[in-house]
C-alpha cells in the first residue's frame, strides 16, 4: 500500500482523481474490463468512445451510482471509498447528467440548495438565504432568474445551469458534465463554455463527455478515448488530429477508414421510382416550422441536422403520432395519416429511435415481438393465426440472422443489436413501402451495426423506400440517395449522392443566418 | 416559444396553482351555508363539525405526506379501528397514557409499512393492503370483535367533549397543532423538502444525494401515526374503541388529498389544500343534513356518497385539463 | 441428492409455480388435519363462497395487465345487485314474468357495463390514473345504490333468479360451472385472441403498443369494460345467494379481495401479464385459507391477518425473483 502510494506521489504527484484497472460487470456481461482514467486540478478532460464504449459506467462508478467489481480510485493520492450519489458530493465530486437529475417540479432555490439547506436560529429551512444564495450564484454566470419558479418551467439551458450552480454551491472539485450541451442552442453554449472557463480558473476540474469533436478542441485540454469497457488512450487536445480520434475510437486504422467508409450502405446508384411520400411545408406544435420532402420508391432519403432541427418531428408526423397545424403529407394513394394505425394500415412503418421506451415490448417472446403490429393482418375469427405467425417469426429469424435462443424467448434477453433486428423484423413483416428508420444502429455493436445496414439496403434493392434518420454522418453521407437537411423545423437545402461528402453536409447543417460559423460534428 | 406564457400559465397551474380551485370551492360553500342557513355559522354547528372531522383531517394530512413521495397508504382506516381500541383498553389510566400509547401503535404499524416498502421493496399499494388487513384482524383479535367502551370515570373523555379555553373541543386543537406542526415540517424542514423531491424524481433525488429511503420510511410511519391519533378520536367520540369502523376512510384520505390539488404520482402538494379538501369534502355532508332540515327538499343521506363523487369527478376534470402538456422537441 | 435440489431450486420461479404449490400444502394440510374436509358439503360451500371472488378476480386480472387497477368493483357490484331485485319484483315484471327475469339479468349487467366504459375512458382517454379514476365509483357507485333502494334490504322468493347462486348442474353449484366457463372464456381470449396479445402488449410498453399501431385505449377501455360486468354478474351472484339484496353490504371489500386474488395468482401490479388460471388459484387459495382457519376454531379476524402474510409473501416472492 505504502509502495503503491509512493509510486503514485512519484509519477503524477497532481492528479485529483486517479482511476487505475476498472471493471464491471452486469449480470455477468462485461461493461468495464481495465479502465484507466486521470484528472488533473483545474483542467477540462474529455472522455470520447462511441456507444457503449463504457463512458458512462465509468462515470457513474466514480460518482457512486454503481460499485465497480474491481480496480482501486483515489483522490489526491488518498483511497477513496464512495458507494452513493451522496458520498461522492460530500467528497467535492458534482454530476451534471445527460437526462437532468435534478426535480423539474420544484423551484429553482430548492435544485440549487436540496439536501444543504440554510437553517434559521430554530433549525428550520432559512427560505430568504437560500434565494439570496442561489441568486448570487446564478449572477455568476449571468443568469437572472425568478428562483422562486419551478424549475421545470425554464429552458433546458437554464436547468443545465442550475446543475451547475448546485455543483458550484456544494464546493466542488470536480464537475462532471455528461452530454451537456446536446439539447442547447448555439448562444446558451457559448454560456455555459464561459462558465466552464471561470471553473477552470478558480481551481474546479471539468470531466466533459460530449459527442461533438469540435466542442473537445474549444475548451478541453485533455482526452480519453475509450473502447469496448477499456481506456484506449489518453492525449493532450492539441496534439491529436479529428481523424486520430476517431480512428482510436473505432479501433481501426485511419487510412483505411479513409478508403473504404464506415457503413455497409452506399446511396446514390439505384434508379428510384415514382414519388410515394410528399411532404408539403409540414408544420407542427412539436417544432416543425414548415418542412417539406419527398420519397420515391427504392430511394433511401435521409433526414439531416443538429439536435432539436426537428428530424424526429418530421418522422412522427409522417407517421401520424403528431397532428399537423399546417401543410400536406400526401401518400401515392392519397389517405390520411392521423394515428400510428391508419399509417401502418397504408404501408408505412416506423422503427423508432429509443428501442427500450418506444420499442420493445421487454417480457414478451421474439415472435410476439415481432407480429405486434401486423396481429390484425393475422386475426382469424377474433384469434391469432399461430401457424402462419410462426411461420412468419421462423422467416424472419432466418432472414435477419437473429440470434436468439428460439422464438419463445423474452426480448429482454436478446442484446441490443438482436434487439433491433427483431424490431426491424416487426415491419419488414408488414411488407411495407416506406419504412421509416429513426437511428436505427443506435446502441449496437458493430457487427450488428454493418448487419443491418446491408439487411436495409437489400430491402431498399427490392423495392422498399427509406426515410434515415441518423447522427452518424457516414450512415447519411454514404448510405442516402439525398440527404434533406433540416434546421429549426424547416426544410432548407438537399444534397445529392454521389458526391456528398461529410463536410459538405456539415457545412448544409451548420450554415444558417443568425448563427454562422458553428460546426458541431457528432458521430 | 410563441407559446411560452400558456405552457408557463399550465406549469404554475401544475404545480401550486392546483390547490386554488379547492380554497376558491371551499369559501364558496361556506358563504352559501352562512346565507341559506340560519345555525350553519352557529358554535355548535362548527364545533360539532370540527370535532367529527378531526380524524378524517389529521389521516389525510398524514396520506398526504405519502402521496407526496408517490405512494399511498390504504391501512389507515384498519390502523385508526386498531388504535381505537388500544386507546380504549388504555383509557383507565387516563388521556396521558391512552393517547401516547395509540399513537405509538398507529407509529408501530406504520414502521411494517415502510419495512415492506423500503426494505422489502413491495409496491406501496400491496404492502399497505396487507396491513389493512392485518391491522383490521388484529382489531378485531384484541377486541374480541366488540366494541370496547372507554373508562367514563378517566379524564379521556375530556378529549372530545370538554372544550378547551372555552372555545372548542380539545380534539380540535389537538388536530390543529398537529397541521401546524406538519405544515411546518414539509415547508421549513429537509425531511419535508425531500419528501416533495423524491415524489418529484426519485432517481433524481437520489442523484442529488438526498436520503430517499429514508423519506420513504418517515412518510409511512408519519402516517401510521396520523391514524393511530385518528384512532384516539375515534374512541373519544363515540365513548368506544370500534374495531369495525374505518372502511373506506383511505379512499376518503385519497379523495381529500386529491381534492386538495396534490398530484396522486406526488411532487407537488400542501398540508393546507388537503385540510382544505377534507374540510369540503366533509361539508357535503354538513350541507346536506342542513337542506334536509329545512324540509323543502328531503335528500337520503346516500347521497353524500354520490355528491363526494361527483366532486372527485370535477376535481380530477379539472386536473387532467390542466396537467395536459405539450411536448417539446426531442431531436 | 443436493444437486437436484438445487437444479429444482433455480427452476422455480414463485410467480409461476408459487400459487400451485401453496396450494397443494393448503389441500394437504387440510386433509391431514381438518375434519370432515373429504365431505362433498365441504366442497359446495367452498364453490360457493369462491365464485364471486373468483369472477372478480379474472376480471381484475385483465384491468391489472394494462397496469392498471379498479377499485370500484365492490361498488359496482353493489349497484347490479340492488338494481335487480327492483327489476323482477316490480309490476312489469309481475306482468310478464319471462321478460321480467331477463331484464333483471341484462339490465344490471348493461349498467356495470356502462360503469366500466366510464372508469375506461377516463383512464385512457383523458390520462387519470386508474386509483383515482375508479375511486370516484368506489364512492358514489355504493351511494347510488342505497339511493335505488333506499337503504332498504330486499328480500325476495324468486327461485328462477335465485337459480344463480342456489341451482346445480351435475351435483355441483351452478356458479362453480360459470367460473369455470369464464374461466376458460377469457384464457382463450388472453392466451388466443389479438385482443388479448393487445392488452398484455399495452400493459408491457403502452408507447411502444401505441406505435405498432395497437389501438390502445380501446384495448384499455375494453378491459375495464369487461371487469366491471363479471363484477355485475358477481353482484347478481351475491343477491341470488342471499335471496335478498343489501346495497350496504353487497361486495364490500371486494376490490380488495379481488386484487389479492389476483396478485397471488401471480398478477405483476406493473402490467404485462394477465394468468387468468393465476387469479382463479389465487382466489381459491384465499378462500382455503380462510376456510382452513375457520374449520379449525381459528378467528374470522385471524384469517385477515393470515390473508395479510399471504399477499406480502407473494408479492415478496416475485420481487425478490425480479432482483
């Protein structure tokens, strides 16, 4: 122990935290085999990995959400030992998470001071104070705010700020932000990059998880890169390329992934047919602002732009989830899209981006999983048709090389990417026209991923038209045949294939008016 | 954000904004008392009144605190019969050992509650049914499945018949110090702002490092207590310990909490919009016994149970308008 | 030795096989210890007192499936089984006494309908939740049936109605039979029909329901529908039974025993699943238990307190199996 300590004084007598041969495990699966992970006072460090990579179990191993099955963390050279959220606060570790933890339906106060409260001479919670405090907090970073409201009542801006402020307030040592900035807009980044900038400069170290290789150069000094439960590699920012990056994020070689793209689909070589879908200047309550597009048969038309462009938006409406409050969306046969129902009834299916919340149906079988949205084409006086379902299920287990251990399992024991071709499966049965795909290799590994990017181009050869929704700018630039970029619920330019290239795409998503000049390229 | 102000007009609606409708309904049907009704206003009209609600507004303050977390209590009804009893059985050594000693019992119980809940982790709504029903046998077991009358010779029957400096009954103040105490523990304590966070986000609560086990644990019990007092009430208005009595009054708790604004899936609440909705829900009743007396119209006192409902109905109308949100983007 | 038990151990799963084995303790039990329990008169008032728990039970199955819950059962069945005796001993059906019968069937069932298209609709189509949406009925539904009746029992001599709750086919109750049919009826419906796929798909993910196109409040609105006409029918089995009809007191508590019912037959209060079978086992077990206790000079009150462990051990069971 002695040794150990002396070894760790000796070779980074700085560090504030030191996370050495992390694991864990999950039921036995392997979320985390030797993670490593540094950080130093007062720096900004970036954590990047794709999905599943382990970032965020990490994270939450080091703020006491989960217990790491081995490794050892200090603080300061000094063990630390934290098994709850609590722990980890008292120890100066403050989390800022991706879905806010923080209690929308109380007042702003309240977020800011839960759990520390002033107390007057009586012991009771002294309600001035910690308006006063909270208030003076906020003015640090140039918000002023009714703290009296709740909190749900802000922008998300706004809350992400007052997570700060809570942090703040706890007198961290480190705040760690886990996909900040994906739901701001470009000003309200530019905010909370100066208040990570004045943390910076009274001592405070940043651990910044983000998606958005640009942000890491503007304010990040150092990087991690994690892979599959392990840490790659850790670089000082301004030595490293984008494509180094991602390269080591991707575990292959740079050049190759130069030559030979990152996805299995390639758009722009098929002759599309007759137009299917037109969406005329689509409005909507959720944020669409006039979008319109087309879709033809044997065409795959992807669906670009940043966060809140309203992609998801467009495909619901298409889809009938949300009603319209302006514009047309006219099939080739003309009917109306009002429920999910009417949409499937006329061919349309919608492989929906979150498969835990939207997607699955967790305790049921594979094969019910699969036939649900096809049961009323099944019905036989009132009751499923079980020959024919199985007969369909086996089809399609074959087909999309679904491995499971027979039809009858639960879908929750299937992994993320079985998942997904089940869920695929489910309206590749309904034989459908226009197929509607909201991230649809979101969360799986990367076999799974080339899978059943070849299982949609091959359907899309048989006739099937494709509306992709994607972050992953190769599965857009490579695989649509035109790529419509959204911005701010509005349709505003298209691109064609062949010839898009990621950062012509870029430049369509980012270019706009009022905001010039803000490149954010997720992956 | 062209529509800001509705969406923050239904947020505050949401949140505080809901107990509103319950003071607004409750002033209004009192005014109509006062001017239709000669002795509505009278001190016998109202100390009877408080008195005999007195129990029905400390157990749902109590189911209040529970519902806060996003849980529910259905054995306060059993556990109020259950503490009847054993303040009737402890009534010949007087209120000071009676009340106490209800209480404790009504506390006892409430700990198996949260025991199941927190420990065992047994949805709210299944654990608290198993003690209904084991606190209802276990009423009936002690007291032999009859009514066990009070010690009349014990200074327990003060309790709800003497009036405290001439005013009103004890009871009443009893019950008023304990809403004070209770409005002062949810707005001015940390076990009370927990409370209020853990039903507005459990996960996120727990992010924060807020005790939520142990919020859980307090509400259940806190509640125990509230019936075990009820219970003490029970016994002292009717002379006896009714092990038989107490069905339905936590669907009634339920009503009033819910009447009171608090959201059943918890966050948002008060102490003072659920005395409120109890005391309206009770003056139903009131209302009704007076417009009989009258004579002009001659309602059957089953028809409070019809109008109660009724009132739910609009309450709850009147809630899911409101709490109908639009959803922002998503990406 | 040890291996197969632990094999057997790690095969059991208390949500499937903890009803049946309880029960068969139960049945052991009583064979070994209470007197006269092989006496067909022992079976007959088991049937009997079972039936309406049972009916309730599966229906409250189907409600809790799509994650809900009904609390007005008890209430509605009060409110069927004082509509009844109004109907058959009125003057229209002295005048036509055929037609009388019928209307004093359907009618009472129609109205639970109804009372379930109501707690349906506001739980699917305007989003309250299923405790406090049911509650209302809870509340008032009992009221309005003292309001028909005035508070008054009913007593009647009706043999044909009472046939309901006193008639036997092959030697056994008739209500027995028509558990049993229902019994068969809605695990065909579960088990079978697109219906039923629908209602565990919506109790399993409503959103993910919703978007494959499942026409979710009907299913939902469907269930509650369903549960509160077997609690019609339970209502008029009741009042049959008694030859009298007592808005107080018909299917007081039953919500509770229902949902105890069906939580023991391994009934998951998040939805999902609906095991009719369960729920009927559940009730049945109930029933023993309380019959056990009873026949062995044990407490009415104490059978509370042992129906108290029964739930929290089931219920504990299925959790700890989750975990």
């Amino acid at each position: 122990m002695n040794a150990l300590r002396f070894l760790t004084i000796g070779n980074d007598m700085t560090d504030l935290i030191e996370m050495e041969g992390i694991g864990k495990t999950f039921a036995g699966i392997v979320a985390l085999n030797d993670a490593r992970l540094s950080i130093r006072p007062g720096e900004v460090h970036a954590i990047i990995g794709q999905n599943g990579a382990g970032k965020s179990t990490l994270i939450k191993i080091l703020t006491g959400v989960y217990r790491r099955s081995a490794g050892d963390v200090r603080m300061n050279g000094a063990p630390l030992a934290i098994s709850t959220p609590r722990e980890a606060q008292d120890a100066g570790i403050a989390t800022i998470y991706q879905e806010l933890s923080l209690v929308p339906l109380r007042s702003v106060t309240e977020n800011v001071v839960m759990g520390y409260e002033p107390r007057t001479r009586f012991g009771l919670i002294d309600w001035t104070a910690a308006h006063a405090r909270t208030r003076e907090i906020l003015a640090r970073f140039g918000v002023d705010i009714d703290v009296t409201r709740q909190l749900g009542s802000y922008s998300t801006a706004v809350q992400q700020l007052v997570a700060i402020a809570r942090a703040v307030s706890l007198d961290a040592k480190l705040v760690i932000m886990d996909e900040a900035t994906s739901s701001l807009d470009d000003q309200e980044i530019e905010t909370l990059f100066a208040v990570i900038n004045t943390l910076k400069a009274t001592g405070v170290a940043v651990l910044y998880i983000s998606h958005f290789l640009d942000e890491l150069y503007r304010i990040c000094d150092r990087v991690t890169i994690m892979r599959d439960g392990q840490t790659v590699n850790t670089h000082r920012v301004a030595e490293t390329t984008k494509l180094g990056l991602v390269s080591e994020m991707l575990g292959r070689d740079a050049s190759e992934i130069q030559a030979a793209g990152l996805t299995a689909l390639s758009g722009g070589h098929g002759e599309p047919g007759e137009v299917l879908l037109e969406a005329t200047e689509i409005r909507s309550k959720t944020g669409l602002r006039g979008a319109s597009f087309t879709l033809r048969r044997r065409e795959i038309v992807g669906l670009g732009g940043l966060l809140g462009s309203g992609r998801t938006e467009a495909a619901r409406a298409v889809f009938g989830l949300d009603p319209l409050t302006g514009g047309t969306v006219r099939l080739s046969n003309g009917a109306p899209l009002d429920t999910p129902a009417a949409a499937i009834a006329m061919g349309i299916g919608f492989l929906t981006e979150d498969r835990k919340a939207d997607g699955i149906i967790p305790d049921m079988s594979v094969r019910e999983n699969i036939t649900l949205a096809m049961l009323p084409r099944l019905k036989r006086l009132g009751a499923v048709d079980r020959e024919r379902e199985r007969k369909l299920v086996q089809h399609y287990i074959d087909a999309l090389q679904i491995k499971t251990a027979g039809m009858e399992q639960p879908i929750r024991e299937l992994s993320g990417g079985n998942q997904q071709k089940v869920l695929l499966a489910r309206w590749l049965a309904l034989e459908p026209e226009i197929l509607i795909l909201d991230e649809p290799t979101r969360g799986v590994d990367v076999g799974a991923k080339f899978e059943i990017q070849s299982i949609i181009r091959k359907q899309v050869a048989d006739g099937l038209s494709v509306l992709l929704i994607s972050s992953e700018f190769e599965e857009l630039v490579e695989g649509a045949d035109r790529i419509v970029v959204l911005q701010d619920g509005r349709s505003v330019t298209e691109l064609h294939n062949p010839g898009v290239t990621e950062s012509a795409l870029i430049g369509a998503m980012a270019h706009h008016a009022d905001a010039p000049d803000t490149k954010r390229s997720p992956l | 954000m062209s529509d800001t102000f509705s969406i923050d007009l239904r947020r505050y609606l949401r949140g505080g904004g809901h107990s509103f409708g319950v003071w607004v309904a409750l002033v209004v049907v009192i005014v109509f008392g006062l001017m239709r009704y000669e002795n509505f206003g009278g001190a016998y009209n109202i100390s009877s009144f408080l008195n005999y609600n007195a129990m029905f507004i400390v157990i749902a303050v109590g189911m209040c605190f529970v519902i806060l977390t996003g849980g529910v209590d259905l054995s306060v009804g059993s556990v109020a019969a259950f503490t009847s009893v054993v303040a009737a059985y402890l009534s010949p050594f007087g209120i000071q050992v009676a009340l106490p000693g209800a209480v404790l019992a009504g506390l006892a119980i409430g700990g198996i509650n949260a025991l199941f809940v927190v420990a065992l982790r047994i949805p709210p709504f299944i654990a608290t049914l198993a003690t209904m029903l084991g606190a209802k046998g276990g009423a009936l077991v002690i007291s032999g499945a009859q009514t066990i009358a009070i010690d009349w010779g014990s200074n327990f029957t003060k309790l709800g018949m003497e009036k405290a400096f001439d005013l009103l009954p004890w009871s009443i103040f009893i019950t008023a110090a304990v809403v004070i105490a209770l409005w002062i523990v949810l707005e001015r304590t940390s076990i009370g702002r927990t409370v209020l966070a853990v039903g507005g986000g459990e996960d996120a609560a727990g992010m924060m490092g807020l005790h939520v086990n142990r919020a859980k644990v307090f509400v259940y019990i806190l509640s125990g207590g509230c019936a075990g007092l009820a219970g003490v009430f029970l016994a002292s208005g009717f002379g006896a310990g009714q092990p038989l009595e107490g069905i339905g009054w936590e669907l009634s708790a339920i009503a009033s909490v819910v009447v009171g604004g608090t959201l059943l899936t918890g966050g948002v609440g008060s102490v003072g919009a659920t005395v409120a909705g109890a005391l309206l829900l009770g003056l139903v009743f009131n209302i009704l016994n007076f417009e009989n007396g009258r004579g002009v119209i001659s309602l059957s006192a089953y028809w409070q149970m019809v109008i109660r409902g009724g009132f739910l109905f609009a309450v709850i109308l009147l809630q899911s308008q409101l709490s109908r949100q639009p959803k922002g983007p998503q990406g | 030795m040890t291996r197969t038990l632990t094999s057997f151990c790690a095969r059991f799963d208390p949500a499937r096989h903890g009803a049946p084995l309880a029960l068969v303790v139960i049945l052991l039990f009583n064979l070994m210890v209470t007197p006269y329990f092989l006496q067909p008169q022992t079976l007959f008032v088991n049937i009997s007192q079972v039936a309406t728990i049972a009916i309730v039970a599966m229906g409250m199955t189907l409600v809790i499936a799509t994650g809900g819950i009904d609390l007005s059962v008890g209430a509605v069945m009060a409110l069927a089984g004082a509509l009844a005796p109004l109907i058959f001993l009125s003057n229209f059906a002295a005048a036509h006494p055929t037609l009388g019968l019928v209307a004093a069937i359907v009618v009472p069932i129609l109205l639970a309908l109804c009372c379930g298209v109501f707690n349906g609709v506001l739980v699917s189509l305007l989003g309250v939740q299923p405790i406090v949406a049911t509650l209302i009925f809870f509340i008032s539904g009992r009221g309005l049936a003292q309001v028909l009746t005035n508070g008054n029992l009913q007593t009647f001599t009706h043999p044909s109605f009472s046939y309901l709750g006193t008639g036997r086919v092959l030697g056994l109750p008739f209500q027995g039979w028509l558990v049993l049919a229902i019994g068969a009826v809605l695990t065909w419906i579960v088990a079978r029909s697109v219906f039923g796929r629908q209602l565990l798909a919506v109790g399993g993910n409503e959103r993910a329901a919703r978007l494959a196109g499942i026409p979710v409040h009907r299913v939902k609105i469907g269930a509650y529908v369903i549960c509160s006409g077997l609690a019609g029918l339970a209502g008029l089995i009741v009042v049959a039974i008694n030859s009298a009809s007592d808005a107080a007191r018909i299917g007081n508590l039953m919500e509770l025993d229902a949902i105890a019912a069906a939580v023991v037959g391994g009934t998951l209060l998040q939805g999902g699943r609906a095991p009719i079978f369960g729920a009927l086992l559940g009730a049945v077990i109930i029933q023993l238990v309380k019959y056990t206790l009873l026949a062995n000079g044990v407490a009415d009150e104490v059978a509370l307190i042992a129906k108290a462990g029964i739930i929290i051990a089931a219920v504990y069971l299925q959790q700890a199996r989750k975990e």
